[in-house]
C-alpha cells in the first residue's frame, strides 16, 4: 500500500505533526504550547508559500 | 561532640529518594514515542507526541520513503541513519520487516524519506523534554 501526496498537502501534514511536537517540547504552559504550536504551524506553512512562490519569480 | 555526630549524620542522608525516572522516561520514550511522557502522567502530551511522531513515520514508509541501515560509508548516509534511528521501535520494526528498501526516485518517495528521518529527530526532542519532566525542570 503507498500513497501519493502533493507537495503541499506533503508541507501541512508535515507542518502540522512538527508544529505539535514544537509546542508540546518548546513550552510549559498549556496555554504557551497552543500559541506556539499555531505560530510554527503558520510559520512553516507561510515560508513554503513564500518560497514556492519567490522560485515561480525566479522561473520568470 | 554530640552536634558534630548530629551534623555527620545529617549531610551523609540524601535530600531526596533517589529516583530512576530520569534514565527510565527518556529510555522508553524514544522505544516508543509519547511513553516518556505517559509514564510520568502526561498523558495528553504524551498521546500528542504518539500520534503526531507515529504518523509522521507511517506516511514516510506509505510514501515509499527510504530506510537507512548502520553504515560507515557516505556521510549523509549516516546522518539519515541517525535520524531514522531516533524512531526506537518504529525503526527497529521497519528493519525487521525489510521496509523502505525499494529504491524509488520520485518526489514524493524524497518527502517520505523526509518524514521519517524528521519523525526520528523529533522523538530525540520528545526524549529530551521526558528527561526534563523526570527531573524537574519541567512542570
């Protein structure tokens, strides 16, 4: 059995199981490791848009 | 006379009852994922940690990602082997099971490899904060 993702379904899914652990081990408080979660959550969807969309400027 | 026996013995008891959680969560944690943290009742956390690490690993092999064995050849090669070690006894079942050993040269088998080499490095993380709860660093 295989499956087959797109490169951006590939960056949430990663994104997402990387942002929890961040939280979970980054910080203290419950509260703390919720905002930080979201924060490297956005952060590591936000810098794959930037980047895929710097290389199409780049393509150009 | 007596107050110095008294103070003897007072600085030769321990402080506290010496406690085995330190080498045992950070043990079990990287066996399996999350278990650091439940053994020590962070459950919640703990089942977090579980899910997010065991998925990460299961979609890497499910995406025909590569398996790294010990080896003393290319550097990188032994870096990915460290990393996918960190996985405890996902790894350890993946190389019993001869998983991840087809050699698959498409993006999405590259992401997999990914998966589980940041699956692995993200336990050894896991590993660290178990250790950090266990001697009470961490709340």
């Amino acid at each position: 059995m295989t499956i087959q993702l797109t490169h951006f379904s590939a960056a949430s899914v990663f994104a997402l199981f990387a942002s929890i652990v961040f939280g979970i081990t980054h910080r203290e408080t419950t509260r703390d490791m919720i905002r930080y979660g979201l924060y490297c959550f956005a952060m590591f969807l936000g810098g794959a848009l930037v980047a895929g969309w710097a290389m199409w400027l780049v393509r150009r | 006379m007596a107050n110095q026996t008294t103070a003897k013995t007072k600085v030769a008891e321990p402080a506290q009852p010496a406690s085995m959680m330190p080498v045992i969560a950070p043990a079990v944690g990287w066996l399996i994922p999350g278990s650091g943290h439940i053994i020590q009742k962070r459950w919640i956390r703990g089942a977090l940690l579980l899910i997010s690490i065991g998925t990460l690993f299961v979609l890497g092999l499910l995406m025909q990602g590569h398996i790294y064995r010990a080896n003393a050849g290319d550097i990188l090669e032994m870096l990915g082997f460290i990393g996918n070690l960190g996985g405890g006894a996902l790894y350890l079942a993946a190389l019993a099971m001869g998983w991840g050993t087809a050699v698959v040269s498409n993006a999405v088998a590259d992401y997999g490899k990914m998966f589980i080499i940041v699956a692995g490095l993200l336990n050894f993380i896991a590993v660290a904060d178990a250790y950090h709860i266990a001697v009470g660093k961490k709340p």
